[in-house]
C-alpha cells in the first residue's frame, strides 16, 4: 500500500510527510519545487528524504509526465491514500495570475484524481481553504454548508471547483473524498509570504511590519501540528465529506504582534497599510462536525505555537533570513 502526498516540499506537505515517515509508513511525495522560498523547499525536502522519503520532481499538471514518473517507479500496487497539497496557495497573488491559479489547482486536482481511481486509491485528501466563505454578513463561526457561491479570488474560486469536481468522483468511483477546508496555517519551516513567519523575522531584526487595514481583521490562525492530525484522521472517512480545520478561536492581527512582542521581548514596529480587496475581515471554523466525526480537537494555543515558531525560527536564523533579504 502507498501513501501519495503532492506538495510534500511545501509548509504542510512538509510537517505530513514527515509525521508519516516518522510512522513507517511508505510516502511517495511529488513535488516541482516552484514555491517562493526555494531554500526553505530544499530543507525541507532534505530533511525528508534522509527519513526516507520517496521523491518525484514533477508538475503535476503535466499529465503525461506524472504517469511516467509514477511508472517509473515501478509500483503496482494500491494507492490507499493520496494527501494532495500541491497547489498555489494566496489569496493576493491569485488576483495577480488568476490563469496560473485554476491551472495548478484545479487541473492539478482532476491529475491527482485520476491517478487515485487509476490506482485503485482508497481515499483522497483535498487541501482546500477557508477562503471558500468569502465575507460572511454576520459575524458568526462559518458552517461547511454554508458556503459563498461567489468567492473573492481566483483563489478561492479554484478551491470550491476543486471541491466540487472532487465530490464528482467520489460519486462516480469508490473513491473516499475529504476534502479539508484549513483556516490560517502557521508552525516552524512555514511559508516566507505568509505573515507570521515574516513577523518574527522583522521583529527580531527591527524591521517594520506591514499591516493591511486596521490590524483588527480576524484570523483563525491554526497550528500545523494541529493540522497534520486532523488530515491524517479524515483520510477514514467513507463517501465524501467537507470538515472545516481551525482552531476555532480566532485572533487579531494585532493580538497576534502583542503576543510575539511578549515572546521575543521586542516592540514590533508597525506600518498600517490599505486593506487589501481581496482579504476577508474575519474567518472563524466552526468545527463540530471535524470533532464528532473525525474526533480532531485542535490542542496548541496560540502562544504555544507561536512560540514554537519563534524557536525553530532562532535555530535557523542564518539561513532563512537570507530568503528574507531576498524577498524583502
Ligand atoms: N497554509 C495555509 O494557511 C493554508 C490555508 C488554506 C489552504 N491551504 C492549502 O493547503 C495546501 C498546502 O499549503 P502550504 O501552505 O503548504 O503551501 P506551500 O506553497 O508551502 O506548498 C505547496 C507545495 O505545492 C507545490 N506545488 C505547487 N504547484 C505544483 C504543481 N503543479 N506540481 C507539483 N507541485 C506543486 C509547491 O512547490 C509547494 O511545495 C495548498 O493547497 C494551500 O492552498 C493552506
């Protein structure tokens, strides 16, 4: 039996993976290695294949290729589970190539499909976003039923049709689907554009911070560690569910840099910028059905991860500043 996880040199593709590996169990993990922050993708990567790691360099919407590869690898077997995390992720950047972004998330999702009903796969894991609510009117935690038929990006947009075709085949194949709608995920080796990772970084080397709006918008910022549990229990379930993953607590911009402020003992230095159109004022999982089904109860509180974060963060100072400087 295989396990498949596409996007394994990204921040979650990276912390599954290695939860797997650390479990003995055989993962065959793709990636093509395109995401911001190549440095941090190569460590990443490194540090899973001396786990043992089975590693394809692959685009996965390139069809053909894909199933070279995978042939070529000389496996005939099952595939019981494909975790599939490959994909573009950020709502502002998909504003600025919307083409690119239904390209690698939908067509890469329908590859991935098709290479689960090929292989026999048991069941699928969809990375899928938060973003699918878009701005909810009342300020109340967002149901996975409820969801906006208009998202406010490409993005998001590619997530729902991601969603929908994945549903589509769980009902034309034996396929288990879950796909897992993730609120605002952080953790140590996480992304270089998102905000927390480069709020630690420019704290500790006395950077200004850029805020979009007013600092109090929302997020139900999740630990990855958190994360990584909930997808591993979905991949159990039969037919096809939609499970939200957050904390379900959520925080504000600001709380979160007066927390970082607590934990490295440095005052941030904040730069408010104009809220982006893109960026939803809040998100907040409800999350009963991931409890009573899945039985996932998110465990790390913020100052816990964040701190965390900050740690792994400090132990790699040297190497991952550069990307910092790189980008910035
Ligand atoms: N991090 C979050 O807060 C968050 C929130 C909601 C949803 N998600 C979704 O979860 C998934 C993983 O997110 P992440 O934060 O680890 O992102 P990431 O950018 O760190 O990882 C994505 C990985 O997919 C790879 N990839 C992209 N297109 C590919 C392609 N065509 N072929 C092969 N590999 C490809 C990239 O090289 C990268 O390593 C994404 O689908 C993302 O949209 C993430």
């Amino acid at each position: 039996m295989l396990i498949i996880v596409t996007g394994c040199s990204g921040f979650i593709g990276f912390h599954l993976s290695n939860e797997l590996l650390n479990n003995n169990l055989s993962v065959l993990g793709i990636d093509n290695m395109i995401s911001s922050g190549n440095v941090l993708q190569n460590w990443r990567l490194e540090q899973l294949k001396a786990k043992g790691i089975n590693f394809l360099d692959v685009d996965i919407t390139n069809k053909a290729e894909l199933n070279k590869k995978i042939k070529e690898t000389n496996f005939s077997g099952v595939i019981s589970t494909v975790y599939h995390l490959a994909g573009l992720a950020g709502v502002r950047q998909s504003v600025l190539e919307p083409k690119n972004y239904y390209k690698n998330n939908i067509m890469g999702t329908i590859n991935m499909l098709n290479i689960a009903t090929e292989f026999s796969g048991e069941s699928f894991v969809l990375a899928s976003s938060s973003s699918v609510y878009g701005s909810q009117k009342k300020r109340i935690p967002f149901v996975e039923n409820e969801t906006s038929e208009i998202p406010q990006s490409p993005y998001a947009f590619s997530k729902l049709f991601a969603e929908k075709i994945s549903r589509d085949y769980s009902n034309i194949s034996s396929l288990n689907v879950s796909s897992l709608r993730f609120f605002t995920v952080y953790g140590p080796a996480g992304r270089v554009d998102m905000s927390i990772l480069k709020f630690i970084h420019n704290i500790i080397n006395d950077y200004p911070i850029n805020v979009f709006g007013n600092g109090f918008q929302e997020r139900d910022f999740t630990y990855v560690k958190d994360i990584c549990d909930g997808i591993i229990k979905s991949s159990q379930i039969d037919g096809f569910e939609i499970f939200n993953l957050g904390s379900s607590k959520p925080y504000s911009v600001i709380k979160v840099l007066s927390t970082l402020k607590e934990i490295i003992n440095k005052e941030p230095k904040i730069e408010y910028l104009p809220k982006h159109f893109a960026d939803v004022d809040y998100t907040w999982a409800n999350i009963d059905k991931a409890k009573s089904l899945l039985k996932w109860h998110p465990s790390t509180s913020l100052k816990d991860g964040l701190e965390k974060t900050v740690n792994w963060y400090k132990n790699n100072k040297n190497w991952i500043s550069s990307i910092f400087e790189k980008i910035n």
